[in-house]
C-alpha cells in the first residue's frame, strides 16, 4: 500500500493505492487563491500546500480505510514543476518515511500522467505515442512501458495549456481560461479568422504556441475586442481550432514515425471537448486506437504518483537526500525519421 502525493502546482493530492487499485484520492484545489491574479502564483501555490498538505493526506488514509502504519512506502513527485510547490510535497513525504522507516520513491510527474492510460486502460499496448498536453507541458513521448518513454517532440515556448488559457485571458473569458474557451468556442465559427498553424508543415514533431498567441494579440489589438457575444464565440473557436490542428497533425505523425498502433492523450487540456473530438477523428481514419483516461485521471492527482510508484517500488527505495527539481532532462527517440527535428534548448 502506497501513499501517493502529488504538489507539481496549484493542487494539492493525496492517494493510496495497492496493487494498481485505487483506494483513495484527494485534490484540494486553489483555485480560489489564484482568481484574482488570473494564474497560479508560485509562492501563493507553495504556501497553501504547506496549510493543506496535512489534512490532505489524512484524508486519503481515512477514505482508504487505512492508518499510517499500514503503508508500504510513499511515493512522491519531485520533477518538474514549480520548486516551492515541489518542495513542500517532498519535505512531507520524507518525513511519512523517516517517522515510519519506510521507502520514498521519488516520481517523475510527466512519466505519472503517462501511467494514467495504463490505470485506465490495463490493456494498453505498448509501444505506443502519448501526448501529454496541459497548462505546463505539452511532451509527445514514445512509451515503451510504464515509467519508461522517450521525448519525441515537445514545445519550444509555451504550452497549448498556456496559450489557452492566455487567450481567454485576452478575451476576458474568465480563470481558468482553458474551460472557460473551451465552452465559449462551442457556438462559434472554427473558420472565421484564419489563424496560423505554428510548425505543422515542419518535419520535426517540435511545438511553438507564441506566435499563435501574438496572432491573436495583434487580432485584438487591430479590430478591437469581439463585439458580440457571437463575434467572441467565433474567435475563441478559430484559436481554439488553430491549437488543435497543431497538436492533431503532430500526434498523428508521430504514431506514423514510430510504428504504433495506439495512441494516450492524457493531462488537463486532454479533457477539452474540441481536441478530443478532432484527435478520435483523426485516429479513425489513420486506424488508431485512441485511449484517454477520464478527466479526473487527466488533471494533477495523487493517484497515479501512488499507481507510478509501485512500478518503480523496490529495495528500500530511494536515499532521503532526494530534492526537488523544477526541470528534468529526458532522453530524446531517435527512431526512423528522427533525422531533422527540431530539438528543443529547453527542458521538457
């Protein structure tokens, strides 16, 4: 049995998890913290992990049925992510083990949300190309197995989740702007503005969101804000539609690359209505197999930390000396057709 906790951002997770079976899962969210900036403020972040972290993981002991000595160890995300935030979930796993002398695994938190498609879909073959897309990090990764992916192409800039969110923002859609686009693009017109596709045509399977962003600034900045309800709706889908055919063509052209039959989608702007129809539609023409864990899966959760953990579990588990990283290098796939990507200077 494994405590899971998870402090990457703006939620603070728990879980337990035994065998692959969840018990337990708890997110507290901040969003209320961070209204009115518009976006997360690390050390409003860092500080309210630290007020809730404690009756967060009691809290996944008590709806697992469980007490402290039952656990077998704990497992915790230490990469990537906001430092504060990060070192606030590690400081209290360490602590659970020196007090019960018991194993820390230290979590990579892209390779956790990959493991959500193997929780949700115990069938999953393997390899197969998962995207990870959210407010921090949109990765395509060849997976090989759980815990174990190759980076095949990520952003160079900023992150669809980021772009998202800063155009609602720039529309005065409301926090969280991603949802909030998301719905209001629903009754809007995908081909009203002819937005720019950033890096489709390119070889490489590399990212770039910025300049879809300035796209949109210098739209606003010449025609005005939407005058209508209708006028913002039909915006809002055209970016919106920009985005998804990136992350679409992208996703598809990896699959080809590497030979898989299967393709996840897992993170927060996996749960976006648009991209999930347009990447089943493109999966079943291509003959793929599309697998998207549910969206309490695909958000920040404790869960799969706990479900990654026990992959990784073994021995006594990691020194205490372990820290927190803000970035993470991961190997790069170089498989046929890797020839000419563009490799990013950043890390993922």
């Amino acid at each position: 049995m494994l405590l899971g906790i998870e402090t990457s951002c703006d939620d603070t997770c728990a879980a337990v998890v035994r065998e692959g079976t969840i018990l337990s899962s708890v997110v507290s969210s901040q969003h209320d913290f961070h209204l009115s900036y518009g976006g997360v403020v690390p050390e409003v972040a860092a500080r309210q992990h630290s007020r809730l972290i404690v009756h967060v993981t009691e809290a996944a002991l008590s709806r697992a049925g469980a007490a402290w000595p039952d656990l077998d160890g704990v497992a915790v995300t230490v990469a990537p992510g906001l430092i504060g935030a990060l070192l606030v979930g590690v400081a209290a796993a360490k602590g659970v083990c020196m007090s019960l002398s018991i194993p820390l695994v230290p979590v990579n938190h892209l390779l956790a949300h990959l493991h959500t498609a193997f929780l949700a879909f115990p069938d999953v073959e393997v390899p197969h190309v998962g995207l990870l897309v959210s407010g921090g990090h949109t990765v395509l990764f060849l997976v090989e197995a759980p815990g174990e992916a190759l980076v095949m192409g990520s952003t160079l800039d900023d992150a669809a989740g980021e772009a998202l969110d800063k155009a609602a923002h720039l529309l005065r859609l409301g926090y969280p702007g991603g949802p909030a686009l998301d719905r209001i693009a629903a009754g809007g017109d995908p081909s009203a503005v002819a937005f720019p596709r950033p890096m489709a045509d390119r070889k490489g399977l590399d990212f770039s969101f910025s300049g879809l962003k300035t796209a949109l600034a210098l739209h606003v900045q010449r025609h005005g804000h939407p005058p209508t309800d209708q006028a913002t709706a039909d915006l809002a889908a055209s970016y919106l539609e920009a985005v998804v055919d990136v992350l679409v063509a992208k996703t598809t052209r990896a699959a080809a690359l590497a030979g898989a039959k299967t393709v996840t989608m897992v993170g927060g702007v996996a749960a976006n209505r648009r991209l999930r129809d347009a990447m089943s539609a493109a999966c079943r023409t291509d003959g793929l197999r599309l697998c998207i864990p549910p969206s309490e899966l695909c958000t920040d959760n404790a869960a799969m930390v706990a479900a990654l953990g026990e992959v990784s579990l073994g021995g006594d588990g990691a020194d205490l000396s372990v820290d927190a990283c803000a970035v993470i290098r991961m190997a790069r796939w170089n498989g046929p057709g890797a020839d000419g990507f563009v490799i990013s200077r950043r890390d993922v």
